[in-house]
C-alpha cells in the first residue's frame, strides 16, 4: 500500500509540476488540496505530498493557515539573475572558444543537430519537455571546454536558477516574433568561426530576449509578482 501511495504521489507531483512549467498553472495561482485531489482521483494526502515536495524546489510556495500556492516571478530577481547570467555565461563561452579542441566542436555541433530535430511546442500546442531538457543540454556543450571547473559551475547553477523563468517565458509570455532556431544557428556558426566576441554577443542576446518576454508579463500583471 505504501509503494503504491509513494507511485501515485510521483506521479502527481509530476502532473502538477509539468502543468506549472507548461503555464496552466499560473504564477502566483492558488493549489486547492480538493480541487487537485478530484481532479486525479487521488487522495487529499498524496496531493499534499506533492505540493510539498514542489515547495522544497521552489516551484510552489507553502504558507501557514494559506495553503499553497504557485510560487510568483520577481522583476528585481529576474533582472538581476539576467545580468548575472550575461556576465558569467558570456565569459565562460569566450573561454572555451579560446580552449575548445576540434572534439568540442564536433560536439557542439551534435547538440545542435540534436535540438534542430526537437520541437518546443507539441502539434496540439503545449510545451514539449523533450525540448527544454535537450536545450539545456546544447547549451552546456557551449561552455563545456571553457577550462575553469568553478566558472562551468558557476554559469551552469544559474541556468539552473533561471529553468523557472525559461520555461515559463514561452507559455505565458511567448514572443511570436522571435525565431530561437535562428538564434541557435547563429551561435553555432560563431563557434564554428571562433568568432568569440560575435558569439558573446549573440548570447547575451539571446540570454535577455527570454527574459523579455517575462517582463512584459509581470509589468502587466501584478498579480504574477512578488
């Protein structure tokens, strides 16, 4: 009984946690414990379980007597996690374009293939979590031959920081105009050119842009702010 509980709470908690991510649960939004509950058949205590552990990943926020709730974005974290992630990103990739060996390159490049052949969104509109697992990964590979383990970390747990705010920048503020396949593209010739100061720039770019379309969401609705 308690392995088929602990299955059906993995199972929620994964549920709740990519309905976040795809925007149907919105920044700042209420979790209603018998809401959840009927809606996946599952008890009032397995839903709680879940919303639990999505609070300890800062992707739900927990208060006494308030129950839960999605967690809400930050203009002022979001501008100054983006600042920081320009500086470090944007140094690392300049580093492991003065270091990267021809293996690097080959490996870039597969990264590349490998995301170009991914969709972000589904046929039926959501978001496919394929794609954002398979982005990271490019991205990693852009920083990988940089040749300093504490600047990779560095650059890399900001990502990490940031996953919230990436995934929630296309479903709630997606900006249509954009073509982040291009953006992509564009790297991967700079690399290819060695290009290091155009591939810092295009990072930085594309790194703000993301961040753009968030902005405009919580400037116009305060409710999604902390």
């Amino acid at each position: 009984m308690a392995g088929e509980k602990a299955t059906r709470g993995g199972v929620v908690y994964a549920l709740i946690r990519e309905d976040i991510f795809q925007g149907v649960l919105r920044p700042g939004q209420r979790l209603r414990l018998v809401e959840l509950a009927q809606r996946f058949s599952v008890s009032q205590s397995v839903v709680r379980e879940a919303l639990t552990r999505l609070s300890e990943q800062g992707l739900v926020h927990a208060a006494p007597q308030q129950g839960f709730r999605v967690v809400t974005v930050s203009l002022e974290d979001l501008n100054e996690l983006t600042e920081a992630r320009v500086e470090i990103e944007t140094l690392v990739l300049r580093r492991a374009i003065e270091r990267g060996s021809l293996r690097w390159e080959a490996d870039v490049v597969a990264a590349h293939h490998h995301l170009a052949g991914v969709t972000a969104v589904r046929p039926d509109g959501t978001l496919n979590s394929e794609w954002f697992t398979i982005h990271e990964r490019f991205h990693q590979r852009l920083l990988d031959a940089c040749g300093n383990a504490r600047l990779l970390a560095a650059a890399l747990s900001l990502r990490d920081a940031a996953t919230l705010y990436r995934r929630w920048s296309r479903p709630v503020g997606h900006d249509t105009q954009r073509d982040v396949a291009a953006e992509h593209q564009e790297l991967v010739d700079s690399v290819l050119r060695r290009d290091a100061d155009g591939a810092a720039e295009l990072l930085a770019r594309h790194i703000d842009r993301t961040s753009q379309a968030l902005r405009a969401v919580i400037e116009k609705d305060p409710a999604t702010v902390e």
